[in-house]
C-alpha cells in the first residue's frame, strides 16, 4: 500500500478491472492474474482481442503466461532489476510522455544540496543510521521544504513502530507544499536527473545478467509496453502479492509507479495500476482496517511518543496545508463521533485518548514472535489459518501453545484450532498434548450466504450481500460475534466505572438486532460508517460534508456515499449502465472508478484524445464531466493557480491532478514516508544464491528485518552450499489460501488433491526426483515432501554463467480436510519488511531431494543433519 | 488425513511401483517408473495415453448369458423341428424343455446384470430396431413366451390326449420358437459387434456367425449330456459347427489387424486360442472318431459335448474380456500407428 | 458480456450448441465446478495424476465438463497466445450431443432421448442401468456409475434451458471461452473466429466438429490448437449403427443356415434305422 500511496496518494488500485478492456498494453508482473483473478481477468482477454498486447513476467511459466503474447522468465527477486530496466530505458529513448510528466508529476522538483543518492554511496541513501538500521529522511526533503521536528522521536511517517499504512500519503516529514522547480527538467538536482542518474546501471544488459532475461526477450517487452504510452494509448501494470511478499516489496510497487508516471498511465483508461489484492474482502479489511497502525479511511492511528500526548499535536503531524488531507481534522472528528458519539466532544478532545497508542511492533509477525517468547495471553483468529497459512508454520504453532486462551472462528475446523492434538508438533514429539495450557475455543462461523454484509473487493468496489438462509446451528456472522462480545463488555464496565474501563463506556454501541438469534442488522452498521449530519439526523453523501466542529459523524470517510439515504444501499444496486459499472455496487471514493481522472485530459483541460477520452473540462457549464465521478474538485478549472490560505483541494494547482499530495503530483521520488529510501534500490532476497551485482556492499535491504533468532534460522546468503536452489511458493486457482475454505469441500479438493513441487526436466535428472514420485525441500526451517510434477515451464535463468534452478510450491495442503499434505510454508522464514513488516515468501533459498522424508521425529534429525553439514 | 486414508495411498504408490517393474509400463495415472519419458499429450502420445473410449461395464453374468441365450436359441429350433422330421420325440422335448429353462435362466442373468435390476421391465418401454439390445429384449421376451407355450403344450399332452388347447400351443410355441430362435441364438455378435469396441466392430461380420454356429453347437453338446448320444443328427449338427468353428479360428488367425491383437496376446488371447480348439479340432477328431468306434461312441461324443461346452464358454468370456482391452488401447481411435513407439523412445 | 441478462430468449424447438473455444480459456475449472454444483454431482477421486494440472483424467458418470491440459514448448519471450508455437493450452471437453448419437441409438429403455433443443438427454428415472450406451459412444463420454447402478452424462443443462438460461458451465466461464447459442449461430461463429484466428497467423487452430462422418457433426463444437489426437477427440469417430446393416445380413444368413442344417440332419439322419 505505502508504494501506490506514497507515489500517487493512495495506496489501493487506481483504476477497475474493467477498464482494462481499454488498455493497449498489460504488464502482469507479481501476479498470476488468469490463476488469482479469473473473473477479472476476462477484460485482460477482451483487451488482447482487441489488439491489447499481454506481457506476463513471472519465474514460471503459469496460466496467466499461458494467455499472454509475451512470457519472461524471471529470477524471483530480481523485479526491481527488471523494472529499473524499463525506466531506464524509457529515459534513455525518450519514451516518456513529456507533458503529462512535466505538469502531474514532481520531476521538475528541486532536491537538497546534500541529498545523496544509493548510487554515489554504494547502495545507501543520504540519513542511514548504521546502529539504529533505520534512515533519517531530512537530507531527501524537496529543497525549500521546512522540515517537521515537533514531537515524536521520529520523522513522521518514520516512526519505527510503525506500520507503513498510516495514510500512505508520503511526504509528511517535510513542508512539502514548499518546494521550487524547473520546469525545462535541467536542473543537476531536480528529481528527472536524480531519477535518470539512480537508474544508469539498469542497462539491458544488467537486466540480462542480473534476472536471467535474455537481452532481446527484454528489449521486446521495453518496446512494446512503452509503445502503449502517449495521448492515444495506454497500457495498465497488475501485480499482487509476488511484488508485495517480498523485503523490497513496497520499493518494488513503486518502481512500476515510476514507469507508469513516466508513460503517463495513471488516471486514464486502460491505465494505472490494478494491486490484485486477494480475498473477496481484503480491500475492505484495510479500509476497515484489521491492521494495528491505522484507523479506518487510512488515518494513523496514533503512536506512543509527544506525537499523540494531545489531539492538537496528532492533527497538526498529520495534516496537510494543502491537497485533501487538509480536511483530516474533519474526518478524524466525525470518526471520533461515530465511535464515542456524546462522550466525544470538544472538551474531552472528541475522545482522542479513548484511543489506545501504538508502543511497538503490534504487527502479526511482531505479536507472533512475542507470542513465542510468552508474552501474549489470549489471542482472536478469526477467519485466518495461520498454522498453515504464516511463514515458518513450525515457529507458528509452537508459539500458540503459549497462549493462555485462543479463540478460531471459522466454517470448519481448521488447523490452528486443532493445533495442539493433531500437529505436526505432535506428531514429531515435540509439542505433547498434555504439557498444552491453552484453552482453545473453536467457535462456529456463518458463511456467506448466510449472512447479510458487504464485500470491498481489489477495485475499491463495495458489494452488498444479502442473507439467503439462516446459519445452521450455533453458526454465527462476524458482525454478531463482535456485537455481542462488545455489548457483554460494555456490561461489565458499565458495573466497573475505572478510568481502564472509560473508553469501553464511552463507546456507542447500540445496534438494533432482529430475527431468533438478535442478529444486529448489518445496514445500520453501514449507514454509520457511512455517516450523518447529527444536526439533522440525515445521511450524508459525500465525505466533502464531513466537518470538524462536531455536528457530523462518519465510521469511514471514505465510504462516505455508499448509503446516502434511508433507502438507498448503493453497495446493493445491480444495475450497471455503462462499461465501468457505474450502478453495480460503490467504489470509494465517491463511486469514482478511475481515480486521479483529472490526468486523463491535458493540463488545459481537453481530454488527451478522442480514442482516451475520458473525463475533462466543460467550459460552458464551468464544471469537469465525463465518463466517471472527477477524481478533483468538480468546479475548479484547470487554470486555477492555487491557493495556499484555502487548504484543501484549492491550494493545489488546476492542472494537478493528485489531490492527496500537497503539491498535487505524482511522486517519482517520495521526499519521506518510505523507510527504505525515496527511490526504488534493487536488493537481493534476504535469502539468495546470488550476489547482488549492483551494491555488492549491501546484499538485502539494509532496513529489513531478518527477526533472525534460533527458532527462524537463515541460510547464509550469497553461496550457502546446502542450499543451492531458489524457492517460490504461490497460489492455485483450485484452492484457497491456507485450504480452510477449499480442502473442505470435495469438489475443490479432486481438482487439485495433493501438494506438487514444480521442477524443470534438468533439475528432476539433476537431484533423480521421478515424474510423480515424492520429492522432499529443504529450508533451514523445516523440510516438506511433495510430489514432482516435472515441467519444461520452469526454466532455470542464467546468472554468470549459471544455472539458478527454481523450485516452485503451492501452499495450500495442510493436515486437516478431504484432501491434506505437508505445510508449505513451515519452509519459509519470518521476515518484516521495513515498512509493512511483511514477510518475503517470493524468494527464498532450498535444496531438493528424492524421496520422502520420514514420519515422525526422524523428520528433524533429517533437517538437524542437513543443516549441519558443510557450514 | 486418517491413517486408514494415508496408508491407502501408500498401498496404491506400492502398487504402481510394482505394475511399474512387472510389465514395464503402467496403466493408470499417477507414478511413473523412473527413466521413463515425461507424461506428454501430443499427436503421437495422445492425450497421456490415456485410452479414450470407456471400457464395457458388464458382469461376468453377461458372457453367461450369451451362451446360455444362444444354446436356449438352437435348442428351441431343434425342440421344434427334431420330432417332425423323424422319431427324435425324446429328443425333441428333452430340447424344448431346456429352451423354456434356458430362456428363463437368461433373463434372470441379464437382470442381474441390470445396474438397476428392479428396473427390468423399462426394457420393454418401447422397440428400437437400431438398437440390437432393444432387439434382443424383445426377442428374448417373446422367444421365453413361446418356449414356455411349447413346455405347456408338452405337459398338457402328457395329461391329455389331442387338447385343442394344447394343439395351439404347440403349434403357436413351436412356430415362435423357430422363428425367434434364429435371432436369439445369434444376435448377440450383433449386440457386440455394433459397438464402438474396435475390436469387436472389426469383426462385425463373423461374430454374428460365430456366437451363432457356437449356441449350436452347445445345444448339441447339452443334448448329448443328457443322454442323447446315440443321435447322428445331433453328432452331424456338432461337426457342421465345429468346421465353421474352426474355419473362424482360422481365418481370425490369418488375418493381422491390430485391432484384432487382443485376440492372439494375453490372457484374453489364451482364452479365444483355446476356444478355437476346444470348439473346432478337438470336437471334431472326437466326433469323427465317434463315427470309427461304436463302443465308445458314447464317451467319444459326451468328450467333444464337454470339449464344445466349455470351448463355447471360452469363447463367449474371451471375446468379452478382449472387449475390454480393446477399449484400453488408446492408439486405435486416434489412428496413430504403432511405430509411434519406437519414435517416442528415440526422443 | 458482463452483466448481462439472464434470459437467452432461446424457444424450445431452437437446436442450442456449445463451441468451446481453447483460444479464450484461462484454464480455470470453473465449468467443471458449476457443473458439479448445479447437477448435484459428487466428486469422483482425490488421485494426483501428473498430468500437468488436470487431475480431473477424463469424462465420466460424475464429470460431465473436464478441463484438459497440454503442455508444449517454452521458450522465453514467447506467451501461449503467440502464433509462433503451442506452449500450454487448455482445452473444455464436454459431451458431444452428436447430430447422429451413439448412445442414443443404442439405449433400449428409451432413457435417452433427443430433447427440444436437440441436445441428448439421458434421463435417470429411466436408466435401468444396462451399460450399452456406455460402449456406443465413439467419444468415450457415457458411463455407468456403479454405485448408483445407471449411467450419466452431461444434460446439456436442459433444466436450465427450459428456463431460459444456459447451462450452468457456459454461465460460470470467466472469458466466454464456452460460448452456448443456437448450433447454426455457433457454426458460423466458429468459421468467423477460425479466420480471425489464421489471420493472427495461427495456422494450427482448426474446429473440432466432424461432420463428415456418420456422426455427422456435433452439437458441442471446439476450436482448438493443434492436432485432435492430442486431446482425444477422435479424428474419424463413427455411430456404431453404421455396422448394423452387415451384421444382420450375417446373422440372418447363419440362422438360415442353422435351421438348415437342423433340418437336413434330422431329416436324412434322424430315423433310426
């Protein structure tokens, strides 16, 4: 998220899946869209009837591949390389789209005197604290920009408990309303020279040598997708996880952000960035957010520094003098309102200080490995398998036999509730049943039919679900379970007044409930979150509305529209009316499918072309129009200069269309808010056979975190002679994640029965692994055995001369359900990215032998002989 | 996964490895032996070599029934002619009366079969002359009504003398026993032989006449067990169809189509091979000889009755069971010739 | 197509078809499972085959859609839409319903039947279960479920169509890769994607609809790239009714020459004395 956040302003998909329908040109990267997205891939194959070219770069040669004109072969973890090439190639046959670059983005921006960047310090940006591990972003600020030192023992957007989500806007460490240009792109230092500069070594040749990718397979890919730029054509980059689970993750995200600046793809049909995010709520799960560093709508929640001791100060960190975090203090009032209703007003600080205060890694990782030291009592997993599902499964599920409590909620029972009878742990002797002190609950979950509720899927779009039957039994909603767990809370605090107990008094809770078992019902919930007027009682309609004095409240600004009054559920509608959707269901914001629309016309206000038409400036009426909501202030014409004593969307020029950003461009450098640098830095795995040919100083991201400790070992990077093969874990589409949902049920399971490892031809004759026979892989964590499927779509890549064979696992199997298997991810390490501190799954280290490994604690000494040998 | 459920699996790896090391090649998917070429789908492997046609999915009962169907048949054309043109009353009934129990011990067997046997009747839904099963209920049901009216004419006869009832039935019962009987001692090559087994519709032609001339000669064969060895017609009727018999064999032998190789290998060739010759040669040496040696004529001919018995069942098993592997070969349909092979492990 | 209506506004009487276009398919299985779920079907084994991703093997009493798999070259550059060469295609294999059924013409209980769509119906309150149908299909599609004790095959979602809807496969297809209409729609429709297709300079595309056998063509057409043997789909395949002609005219011969020799044994030598 912070990498589409930080570059563009938010941090989710720019652009609906429909709109690729338009496109000229897809590059699918991180992601196999065909296998993960089915349904919306089918405007990818619309598109390539119509002559859109599909270039799909991968490790493996998968479904997605299988669909498109062009398939590369990539070395997992060598995306940054790839993508670098692009941009430099761009640069260096000046295929950039000139007057959307010069005019929406920052590259006419002036930096620092004393910026330095990776390339003259040898992998390292200016600010790197050596003992702390961590950067200071001062040195990267534009030049002119005050930076922001009150409070805190960090930067903004730097604090080290942080998170990465809080706004992912970027740029809050600095004024970055003040800023100077040049707009003839000249100046040594303005950010097009830095960006030509950083990206010199990304040579064709480079990409060759460093991803396997034959030279001219990789000019193929460079021509064709920078063809797609320019007033009459567009081309749209997808990717998903096999960007985002990786330790250069979100650097990885905005490198494709640069390149799609550059081309001037954003904003704009057929363009932009699709982030494929998975589940069919999973969007909705960060704008409501399950996640411990932000509050919903993408607000920070706040930190345990000065930053947070008074409300004033949080607002003050957080806002922006211009663009439209101008208006954060109205948001966060009118969420503030929603959660503490009579209790938030503007003497008690509207309740800021109900809110509780992030004092650490309070990520699942984090809290995991605390959970493994004993630190953690009790702890909810509700729809989540992580015995299965979690890098280093073994760590996982010793770690919740510390707990003194677990709660699953879940359709069947899953692995992480049967933990402590049936685990591998106990199967091998080293967990036992009866040294178990965990109380563990399994409490029955409704499924989707059975309950009413929304969907926000991967294109901001939120769907409405009705109930169809009643739960079976003592099958529960979510939204039951949390209601009535919180109303018997608020009980019990009710009788017990303590300043603990102030916040849980304070809250609101009353939900209306209906039907045998007091289900709440689930539009009220919707209508909060949507918001009212609290003078009039009246459902708002836009998030515009939204104010800072207390007469209005909103659980989520941003999906603010979707119930604009009492009889209207706009999440519910099915009536498309044109191409986009438009009438099927909300996309926040404001129902815009295309956000950033303003940069689909030109700085003057006419659209690009009649082909890209899409929204523009209608001089007559004084407003914009057009073919979607206008993603800008709708009667701001494009010659507006801005105006910084308005805030908001008025202090921001009329041709800029990034109104989350204060200065309204898109961000090829990020002046703060990424941890790991401003621009994107190639870095090797944290695990890798190779060296990093680019840094050789700096083998990983210097401000990743390996949590490297006893219980998640590492294999020595580069040449760890045990572990000579890469390894890539992904999905099917058969199944679902970690198989709750699909091992379960029969007619998933015998499409796809058992745990395969995908290897090449040469590396089943190699290790003599039969077609169909159990081969077992190897990772300092643990080793699994799966059965070969032996396929020419694996293709070792060249690197100096040799061979890097890749190992391919899908991680669905697990020991519970119609169909079970060895746990995939048991081989993986827990790893935390510097800034959203999630774990690198895409590219690992393995070995690969014949056979299956034994039953029992004969496992162990296996993995105890193999990691000893030859250290 | 349960124990049971695990170990099942590790039963079955076991048992494709050890298929695998047998025969060096094996049938079902799953493991293959090591060394061996890549599970492929191409034009010359087919679609994984696997076979595309589905295997027939009968009972033993049905081979059962086709020998006893077309033994019934001929006996039921004998039962009605024998005594008419000669003194072969005891003949004659002997003949009748196991066509009736012939005809019933027929149905029973292919209701068994039935994979809904309660559903039997459904048979007689309607009459499809293309469909030589629809053909052959019809003609078993009414060969099976006019058995038992010549049975019944036979029984009334004993109590009575010159019942016009009984005139009737005979008459009826006989006439519908020889004219049905000729269908059903023969339809079921054509039952086989109209299928899309390559095999068997290869030999669309001869398998009519030989399951046909095989009943015949079973009829004989049972006839004689129960004591009609004295009967030259019967011992001619037996060498007539064992010249064809072995006239067949010949020529199935002469002729080298491939799809005819479940004939000649394998356990199912074994079967067919020693039909031919428990049907053909042997019979008739013995019967022959039977004409050369009155003492032992009785013995002679109950030999080539037994030879001719269990030669008629070989034949009707063999040829069921080479069905099956005829389904199993996944070239014929897709006509790739079998030099394929060689070129597959050349690459 | 996305959102549109339901309805295919499609009468009984009008002949409906399926092509099945391996150009569009993402391989997914989502035919094969809407299938399951609509006709209640169970699943049919947990085998891993190695097949590359189809462990679903063939057709049969409890898979009615099943998605094959075929990989071919991978060359770095070259994705699967390129004309250039075949790398991993997936094909939809379904009943055929051909003009001329084999296992129609086989069935004696009158469980199968041609329907008002002209799709091939078996219908299993009728099926007692005799396994012909089973060996007449030249395509290997029909088979006896022998747990249940009858046969079944794809319904062609006759339901549905009944109700105006296509059948539950074609519904479920992200990419229209199943396409369901009326068969001379459809045949055109295959012709105009065959150009298309050998204009992009797929010479090894080709439809699937053998007509000029005794099939006589097929209600669910294919465009697929290649070879047919490399799917299974019979290059020649034939009604098995085309041999009947001769194996009557055989059986015929040899039961007259049975009673013949019948009569003359018994009449030359069956006199004692």
């Amino acid at each position: 998220m912070p990498g589409l956040g930080t570059s563009v302003g938010r941090g989710g998909a720019t652009t609906a899946q429909q709109s690729l329908a338009d496109s000229d040109a897809i590059l699918i990267m991180g992601s196999s869209m065909a296998e993960q997205h089915p349904v919306g891939f089918q405007w990818v194959v619309e598109a390539r009837e119509h002559g859109c070219k599909v270039i799909h770069v991968d490790p493996r040669f998968t479904r997605t591949s299988a669909c498109a004109d062009i398939w590369v072969p990539l070395r997992a973890g060598s995306d940054i390389v790839f993508l670098g090439g692009l941009i430099h190639y761009v640069l260096g046959n000046d295929k950039w789209f000139k007057e959307y670059v010069v005019h929406y983005t920052n590259a006419s921006t002036i930096l620092r005197d004393d910026y330095v960047d990776a390339e003259d310090a040898g992998g390292l940006f200016s600010g790197w604290d050596a003992e702390k591990k961590q950067y200071s972003p001062e040195t990267w600020l534009y030049k002119g920009s005050e930076p922001k030192k009150d409070g805190g023992q960090a930067a903004p957007g730097h604090h080290p408990a942080g998170g990465g989500h809080a706004k992912d806007r970027g740029g809050e460490a600095g004024k970055t309303s003040q800023f100077e240009t040049d707009e003839t792109l000249q100046h040594p230092r303005c950010v097009f020279q830095v960006l030509k500069r950083h990206f010199a070594r990304y040579t064709p040749e480079m990409v060759e040598q460093s991803c396997g990718v034959p030279r001219d397979v990789f000019l193929k890919v460079a021509e064709t997708y920078a063809a797609a730029s320019g007033r009459s054509k567009t081309g749209c980059i997808c990717y998903a996880v096999g960007w985002t689970q990786h330790s250069t993750g979100v650097q990885i995200i905005r490198a494709a952000a640069i390149l799609q600046l550059l081309l001037g793809n954003f904003g704009r049909p057929g363009g932009g960035i699709l982030a494929l995010r998975g589940h069919a709520s999973i969007q909705g799960s960060t704008d409501i957010p399950t996640l411990y560093d932000i509050l919903p709508g993408y607000m920070p929640m706040p930190f345990f520094d000065s930053d947070s001791k008074t409300f004033e100060q949080y607002i003050k960190q957080h806002s922006t003098e211009a663009g439209l975090w101008t208006k954060f203090e109205d948001f966060m009032v009118s969420f503030l309102k929603a959660w503490y209703g009579d209790a938030a007003t503007k003497d008690s600080q509207w309740g800021f200080n109900f809110l509780p205060r992030v004092t650490g890694d309070h990520s699942e990782l984090g809290y995991w490995l605390d959970m493994a030291d004993g630190k953690l009592e009790g702890l909810f997993v509700m729809g989540q398998n992580p015995a299965v599902g979690a890098p280093n499964g073994r760590l996982q599920r010793k770690a919740m036999a510390n707990l003194k409590w677990l709660v699953v909620r879940d359709l069947v029972e899953i692995e992480t509730a049967s933990f402590w009878k049936d685990s591998p742990e106990i199967e091998r002797g080293e967990l036992r049943t009866e040294d178990i002190a965990t109380e563990v609950f399994l409490m029955p979950a409704a499924g989707p039919a059975e309950k009413s509720g929304s969907f926000t899927n991967t294109q901001r779009l939120l769907q409405w679900h009705n109930k169809a039957v009643e739960p079976p039994g003592d099958a529960r909603s979510e939204l039951w379970f949390a209601y009535h767990l919180g109303r018997m809370l608020k009980e019990r605090a009710a009788r017990e007044r303590t300043p603990k107990n102030a916040a849980l008094n304070a809250l609101t809770w009353d939900l209306p409930t209906e039907g045998a078992v007091a289900e709440p019902v689930a539009e009220v919930t919707l209508a909060e979150i949507n918001g009212r007027d609290l003078t009039t009682g009246k459902l708002l309609s836009t998030f515009e509305d939204l104010k800072r004095d207390g007469t209005t409240m909103s659980g989520c600004w941003i999906y603010t529209g979707v119930k604009p009054d009492e009889h209207r559920n706009v999440a519910n509608e099915r009536s498309a009316h044109d191409a986009l959707g438009h009438g099927w269901g909300f996309a926040w914001p404001k129902d815009t499918r295309i956000i950033y629309n303003r940069a689909s016309a030109a700085p003057d206000g006419s659209p690009w072309s009649e082909e890209k038409k899409f929204v523009w400036w209608d001089s007559e009426k004084r407003e914009w129009t057009g073919k979607d909501i206008t993603d800008f202030k709708k009667d701001m014409p494009p010659d507006h200069k801005r105006d910084l004593s308005k805030g908001g969307l008025e202090a921001i020029d009329g041709d800029k269309p990034f109104g989350m950003h204060s200065d309204g461009r898109g961000w090829l450098y990020v002046n703060s808010g990424l941890k790991d640098g401003p621009l994107p830095t190639h870095f090797e795995p944290l695990e890798s056979p190779v060296e990093n040919q680019l840094y050789p100083a700096h083998q990983s991201n210097p401000p990743s975190d390996k949590k490297e400790r006893p219980d998640n070992p590492y294999a020595s990077s580069p040449h760890d002679p045990r572990f000579p093969l890469v390894l890539t874990t992904y999905r099917l589409t058969e199944h679902h994640t970690a198989g709750g949902m699909s091992r379960a049920l029969s007619h998933l399971s015998e499409l796809q029965p058992e745990l395969f490892v995908e290897i090449s031809p040469e590396l089943a004759e190699i290790t003599g692994v039969s077609p169909g026979d159990w081969a077992t892989i190897v990772t300092p964590r643990a080793l699994i055995s799966a059965r070969a499927l032996i396929t020419s779509r694996m293709i070792p890549p060249v690197i100096k001369g040799r061979r890097i064979h890749q190992v391919g696992l899908p991680y669905h199997w697990g020991w519970k359900g119609i169909v079970t298997g060895d746990v995939a991810n048991d081989l993986l390490a827990i790893s935390q990215e510097p800034n959203v501190r999630i774990m690198e799954t895409k590219g690992l280290v393995c070995n690969l032998i014949s056979g299956r490994h034994p039953a029992g604690h004969a496992a162990l000494d296996e993995l105890h002989e193999i990691l000893e040998e030859q250290r | 996964m349960s124990e049971a459920e695990s170990s099942f699996r590790e039963n079955r790896l076991d048992e494709i490895r050890r298929e695998a090391s047998q025969f060096g090649t094996v049938q079902q998917p799953g493991i293959r032996a090591a060394g061996s070429p890549l599970p492929k789908a191409s034009p010359q492997t087919g679609y994984y070599q696997q076979h595309l046609l589905k295997e027939p999915q009968w009972t033993p009962l049905v081979p059962l029934y086709f020998f006893v169907g077309g033994a019934s048949g001929s006996l039921g054309v004998i039962g009605s002619l024998a005594d008419l043109l000669g003194d072969n009353d005891e003949l004659a009934r002997k003949a009748r009366h196991m066509a009736t129990a012939g005809s019933a011990i027929s149905s029973v067997l292919l209701i068994a079969d039935l994979g809904r046997p309660s559903r039997f009747l459904n048979m007689l839904r309607i009459f499809k002359p293309q469909s030589a099963m629809s053909i052959g209920s019809w003609v078993l049901s009414g060969f099976s009504a006019f058995a038992a009216a010549s049975t019944l004419a036979d029984i009334l006869d004993r109590q009575v003398d010159g019942s016009p009832i009984a005139t009737f039935l005979r008459t009826v019962g006989r006439t519908g026993c020889t004219v049905l009987g000729m269908p059903f001692h023969n339809y079921t090559g054509v039952l086989i032989g109209a299928t899309a087994i390559p095999l068997w519709n290869n030999r669309v032609r001869s398998l009519p006449r030989e399951f046909g001339m095989s009943g015949l000669q079973s009829a004989v064969s049972l006839l004689e067990l129960v004591g009609e060895t004295d009967s030259n017609a019967l011992n001619a009727l037996g060498l007539v169809a064992a010249a064809f018999e072995t006239w067949e064999g010949l020529d199935l032998l002469r002729t080298h189509d491939r799809e005819l190789a479940p004939t000649k290998e394998g356990f199912t060739g074994a079967l067919i091979q020693t039909a031919g010759l428990l049907s053909g040669p042997l019979p008739i040496a013995l019967r022959v000889a039977s004409l050369f040696a009155s003492r032992r004529k009785r013995r002679l001919r109950q030999a080539a009755a037994i030879s001719g018995i269990i030669g008629s069942l070989c034949l009707r098993y063999g040829w069921v069971a080479a069905g099956t592997v005829s389904a199993r070969n996944w070239k014929i349909p897709l006509n790739i010739p079998d030099a394929a092979d060689v070129q597959l492990q050349e690459s | 197509m996305s959102g549109a209506t339901d309805h295919t506004g499609i009468q009984p009487g009008e002949v409906t078809a399926f092509l099945t276009d391996s150009t569009l398919c993402i391989g997914c299985k989502a035919c094969e499972v809407a299938c399951k779920e609509w006709n209640g079907i169970s699943a049919d084994g947990y085998d891993f085959t190695g097949w590359s991703y189809d462990n679903t093997a063939a057709l049969g009493h409890s898979t009615w859609r099943h998605v094959k798999f075929v990989e071919g070259h991978i060359t770095p550059g070259i994705g699967g839409n390129s004309a250039q060469q075949l790398s991993w295609e997936f094909s939809s294999d379904v009943c055929k319903h051909c003009e001329v059924a084999g296992c129609l013409e086989a069935c004696p209980t009158g469980s199968l039947v041609r329907t008002e769509f002209g799709s091939v119906l078996l219908q299993p309150d009728i099926c007692n279960g005799c396994s012909y149908c089973v060996i007449s299909c030249p395509f290997g599609v029909v088979q006896k479920n022998e747990d249940d004790g009858r046969a079944f095959k794809c319904t062609f979602c006759t339901d549905r169509q009944k109700g105006g809807l296509m059948p539950a496969c074609a519904k479920a297809c992200p990419t229209e890769s199943i396409k369901f209409g009326r068969l001379d729609d459809l045949q055109v429709e295959a012709q105009v994607r065959l150009a298309t297709l050998q204009a992009r300079g797929m010479s090894d595309a080709q439809i699937y609809d053998p007509t000029e056998t005794s099939v006589k063509g097929i209600h669910a057409m294919f465009i697929i790239r290649g070879e047919a043997e490399t799917y299974n789909l019979p290059p020649k395949p034939e009604v098995p009714t085309i041999y009947l002609k001769d194996a009557w005219k055989s059986a015929a011969f040899e039961a007259v020459a049975m009673v013949g020799a019948v009569v003359a044994s018994f009449f030359f030598l069956g006199r004692k004395g």
